[in-house]
C-alpha cells in the first residue's frame, strides 16, 4: 500500500444516489457544457471593465505610493491574514523579514537587516501592490506606456508563494537601488474578495505563484524579446503516462523561472546578468522545521516474533491484551500477561539481575533464575539475553514536528475552518472559460465536494449549531443547480455574485466560532488546516460507509483539488500522485481513504523538507505521541522514496531517513481516530 508503482488508471467516479439522484455521478457533455459556458458569460460584472483615461497631468501626479499602500492594506483587510496567523508577513509588499520556527508550533519573523539604509517609499515601492483599478489607472493607461510591467500573482497562504515572496523583492530592490526605471515590479494577492481576484481573472490566472511581463509601449528590441520569453516554454514534469501539466496562459510563468526570462531582456531593462547570477530561478526556501528531541524509541523482538514498544525513561504496555513487557525509567522491567493494559496473573520482575515473582501486577518475593525461565515460558515471552529476545534502541521519530498536544476539538475546529476556507476563498470561476460565473461541469465537481462535506463533517466540534444546518442548505442549492442544467441540457450557470450569497449563511455561523478557536489552534498555516480536513472527513467516511463509497469520496475530493486549490506547485505534486494511484489509494475497505491521505501527508511532509535540505524526520505521527505506531524494518518505507531520492547525494541525510523504522498501520488508525475523530460524532452519521 505504499508502492509508488501505478496500479492502473483513475477509476471514473460511480453514480450516487443522495438528494439529487445520480447528481454526484453526472457526465457533462460537450455540448452540455458549451451552452453552460454561454449561459456563464452572461453573468455581468459591477465594474465597467474599461480602461482609466488619463492625462499627463494626471500620471503626473500618479502616487504609486499611496496606491500601493491603500492596496496592500485592503489585501491583509482578508479574514485569513489576521494576526496571528503567520499570513499576515505575506498578505502584502514589502515583506518585512523571513520565517523562523519555534518549538511551539509558532513562526518567529527575523526582520531583514540593513534596509534602513533605504527610504520608506524605495521599500515600499520596489513592488506596488496592484488590483485592477490601480492596474488600469497606473499601468494599462497611457501613465504605464514605454515602461515593462513585471506583474506576480500569489496568495498569501499559498507555501510556495511565501517561499518566492523574499526573492522577488530582493530582485527589485536591487533594480530600485541600481535605478533601472524602465522596469517596475507588482504584485496583486488573488485571493482579495473584489479587484485583486479580477486582476487575476483578466489574465486567466489558475495556480499560484506566477508572473507574467506586460508591455505596450514602442520599443521594438523589447517587444521582440517578449516575443522570445513568450515562446519559452515552462518545464514539464511528465507523469509515467507521458501526460503534460495543463497549459497556462500565454505569457505566464511559473514564478521560479524568473531569473532565466529576465536573462532575455534588453541589458537597459535589467541588471548585468553578472549580478542575476548563474541561478535559472530566484530560489528562496521555505523555512525548516524545528529539530527538536524525540525519546529513542526501545524494541523488545521476542522469540514468535511478537514485539513492545516502549519510551525510554517511561512506563508503557507492550499490548492491551496478551503477553507484554513493562519497562521503567530505572530499567527494571516486568513480564506479565495483560488484560485491558493491566498485568494479571502470574509474572516476573527483573531488576538489577534479581528475579522477583508478580501477582496481578503486584510485587511478590524474589525467586530463581530457573523459576523465572518456566515462568516466562509459560507466558511465551523472552528471556532477557536469549535469542529473539534482545533490546534494540532507535532513533525516535518525527523530530521535525512540534511537541504541541491538540485536542480533538481543536482539530474538527481546524477542518471546519477550513471547509469554509475552501469554500469562500477557493472556488473562483475558470478564467480560461467564464471569468464571472460557474460552469455545469464546474458545479458538478463543487456539489461533489459538499455532498461529502455534508456526510462527514461533524456537527460535534462546528463553530455553531447553525452551520450543519447551513452547509446542508448550501449543498441543496448547488445541487438544485446542477439538476436544473442537466435539464436544461447545459443551459445553466451559477454567476460568481450569486454563490457569494449562497454562501452567506454558513458563514455567518462561523464568524465568532472560528475566530475564537483558531487562537488556541497547532495549525498556523491553512495547508495544515486543509490536511486536517482531508483526515476528518475521511475518518468520517470510515466510521459509516454509507451511502457513498471510497472511491467516490476521494474522485470528489481529486476533482475539487484539481479544479479549484490554488497552489500551482501543491496541486501538481497532489495530481501526479493521486493519478497515478501512488499511496495505494484504490485500497478496498473503509478506512482506505483515511490511510492514502496519511500516506500522502507523510510524503508531502517529507518531500517539502527534502526540498529545504532541512535535516530534520517529518515522518508522523511523532514516536512520542503513538510509540505503537512504529516497528524496525530492514526495508525501506517507499512512502518517502521521493524525499530519500533527493537527499541521496547529500551526506548530511537524516539518519530517520535510512528508514530504520516503518509504521504499523493497524495502529496508525487507532491515532488516527483518536486525533481526529470525536466519540460523539459517531451518533451523528
């Protein structure tokens, strides 16, 4: 189950029938969805969609400073960039430092050094932050002619857009300081509710971070390298199918390629390319997790090939039933049978080389060599120093993960928080097809993603009483929706204006509820809380298998990803994977989603860190949080082939990376459920 060997194609998704019969399982056609896109383009826009006419007076007195800031302070208005959620450093430009973990979970922000030597304005100008009436009055009207716009769009959650942040401003702070004003840098946040979004729908952006160059003045050299830079074509990262990326826009690139394309301008557009560097892209890292100390995990292998595990320097059961060794932090150890985790019966305690007889757990009088043999005998276990029977030492696991204890409150808080998250910031209309409403095959795969919210996301643990209701009610609509275009024959579109109303309802449930756990939650980034949500609702699916199944469960949860998560570089890595079938995702039985998903976790997890060259074990959960989860293994644990795979030529490879142990996946879910699942939500499925 942890092979990444392609087990076959995607399976298509089975028809379901829940409120709207066959809804979930609907195939829009060509035809369907050519009227669907028509019906979608009537939706109409409360901006004029026009130009800004200016003077010369006018750009004159164009104050990129104030617009910038304006801007930026209406991007970080957004509910996510609130302190103190580390969001708020990368809402805006400039950055004001870079990252630094804590071992509480928490982000420390190391301000850059040494720019007090620059004016405020220099700062706070190197990249404008734009939307489309700052684009449209500073930039697209004559004010912004005969100068070469360098445009990035991010969001401010998006990992790999933080990770950039840093290095594009450096990159126009040294222009700024070098005085290259025929180039000018911006930047516009793509999640901002109005203007921001609509900058990033009128170039068709789907995916962050990335940047295009704009230009419409008279330089022909300059218009004839951005014909050039256009004809660059990204780099493809083919699946073992041999299938492509989908295309981006013309003139789009993935922001990584930013050096390699500015390395084909005019030399007076840029620095000396001595200065860029030999570097194809402005390579930032995203910061390493804290290494902190994990107990080293001891392993009792007894004759039969039984096992216990245990902390060193605490007491722990090897089993809940059966035969087990307790040990203690002074090294004495006892061998009993065990009912329920409590010694029963007749046992053997060894300390110090003596042998002392237990009853019940109880300590008794010392005994013989020979009486303790026939006593562990008796019971199947080992005896200390006989083959089969020797304790082995390992290297805790998941160093790299905060030593943070969260409820299981907090956590369901923390997928809800992100349910609405996906919901209110994610699902945007296809550029490419309606920039301003939702076609039926985009609506298909949204009603997909709220059936299953609605089946498995607990009420236990909401924000309020109100918001099951409410996410009910919603899923109802879009799946009225949905039923009316299949009608319809295609005839059908939901305008962007009014799924912000439909939204409304649920919320406005949340407002208060979210605001107050999301405090107190482990989760400081949103990609946290989406894993937190992908866990939940998969447990949910475990815990009642009906009336859906596995495999419909992870198609909606792959087509919601795929259609609307923003992270260029994350849904890649997720689409190449799940397509695949990496992870054993079509696992039969209920808990397979919940297993491919803590598969695929680990190896993101892993995978990001190998990125940073971070020495640190991200595999989870840490050894010290489920000691039973962990068994040694002569073979490696291929879930984390793709992170050992890079780190193979660096001699600094984390010892966990040898793979020394390999989760025991049976207990796996017993975490799993015991993290993520609350024991009064089981009533409610």
């Amino acid at each position: 189950f942890g092979s990444r060997v392609s087990q076959g194609p995607r399976p298509a998704m089975k028809c379901v029938a829940l409120l709207v019969a066959c809804v979930s399982g609907a195939v829009v056609t060509d035809a369907q969805e050519e009227r669907s896109v028509a019906a979608a383009l009537r939706c109409e826009s409360a901006d004029d969609n026009t130009t800004a006419s200016m003077t010369a007076a006018e750009c004159a007195e164009l104050d990129w400073l104030k617009m910038s800031r304006e801007t930026g302070e209406e991007f970080c208005s957004h509910p996510k960039a609130q302190p103190p959620a580390s969001e708020q450093y990368f809402c805006k430009y400039p950055p004001v430092g870079d990252l630094t973990p804590l071992e509480d979970g928490q982000m420390a922000l190391d301000k850059f050094q040494g720019m007090e030597k620059y004016s405020d304005e220099m700062k706070d100008t190197a990249v404008a932050n734009v939307d489309l009436r700052s684009f449209r009055k500073g930039v697209e009207s004559d004010c912004g002619r005969n100068t070469l716009w360098i445009i990035e769009f991010y969001v401010h959650w998006c990992p790999y857009c933080k990770r950039f942040m840093a290095e594009y401003w450096r990159l126009a702070m040294a222009h700024a300081e070098k005085n290259i004003t025929k180039t000018r840098f911006l930047a516009v946040n793509c999640a901002s509710a109005v203007m921001g979004n609509a900058l990033c729908q009128k170039f068709k952006i789907v995916g962050q971070p990335l940047v295009k160059f704009f230009y419409h003045g008279d330089d022909i050299k300059l218009k004839s390298a951005l014909k050039d830079i256009e004809l660059i074509p990204p780099p493809e990262v083919l699946d073992e199918q041999g299938r492509k990326p989908p295309p981006m826009p013309r003139g789009v690139f993935p922001a990584e390629m930013i050096l390699q394309l500015f390395r084909n301008l005019p030399e007076d557009y840029r620095l000396d390319l001595s200065v860029l560097g030999d570097a194809s892209y402005a390579q930032g890292k995203l910061p390493c997790p804290l290494k902190r100390e994990v107990p080293p995990l001891m392993v009792q292998l007894p004759s039969g090939g039984d096992f216990s595990r245990y902390l060193e320097g605490q007491h722990r059961s090897g089993s809940t039933d059966g035969p087990g060794i307790n040990v203690y932090a002074d090294g004495e150890a006892d061998y009993s049978m065990f009912a329920g985790g409590t010694p029963t019966g007749d046992g053997i305690r060894i300390a110090d080389g003596e042998y002392y007889m237990l009853s019940d757990g109880e300590l008794q009088d010392e005994t013989s060599e020979d009486e303790a043999r026939r006593i562990l005998k008796d019971l199947g276990l080992p005896f200390p120093g006989d083959a089969g029977g020797s304790s082995t030492k390992y290297e805790g696991v998941g160093n790299g993960w905060p030593g943070v204890k969260v409820s299981v409150a907090e956590r369901v808080s923390e997928a809800w928080e992100a349910a609405l998250m996906t919901l209110s910031d994610w699902v945007k209309p296809d550029p490419e097809a309606a920039p301003l409403g939702y076609t039926l095959s985009q609506l298909v795969d949204l009603q997909a993603w709220l059936e299953h919210l609605d089946l498995y996301l607990p009420g236990t643990g909401a924000p309020s009483k109100e918001s099951k209701p409410a996410l009910k009610a919603l899923f109802q609509s879009v799946a009225d929706k949905v039923k009316a275009g299949v009608n319809s024959d295609g005839d059908v579109a939901l305008c962007e204006a009014e799924w912000q109303e439909l939204l409304k309802p649920l919320l406005a449930t949340a407002d208060e509820g979210l605001d107050k756990r999301s405090k107190r939650s482990a989760c400081k980034t949103d990609t946290c809380r989406v894993w937190a949500l992908l866990h939940v609702v998969s447990l949910g699916y475990a815990q009642n298998p009906q009336p859906t199944t596995a495999a419909n469960l992870l198609e909606a949860s792959r087509n919601f990803l795929a259609r609307y998560f923003s992270c260029r570089t994350c849904r890649d890595h997720f689409l190449n994977a799940y397509d695949e079938n990496f992870f054993g995702r079509d696992a039969e039985g209920a808990d397979g989603p919940a297993l491919f998903w803590w598969r695929l976790h680990n190896a993101a997890s892993a995978r990001i860190a190998a990125e940073g060259e971070c020495g640190v074990d991200r595999r989870w959960p840490p050894s010290d949080e489920c000691p039973e989860c962990w068994l040694p293994e002569d073979q490696p644990w291929d879930v984390l082939a793709e992170s050992t795979s890079m780190l193979q030529h660096n001699s600094s490879l984390p010892k966990q990376f040898k793979h020394s142990m390999v989760p025991v996946e049976s207990e796996i879910l017993s975490f799993l459920r015991r993290s993520y699942w609350p024991k009064r939500a089981r009533d409610e499925l």
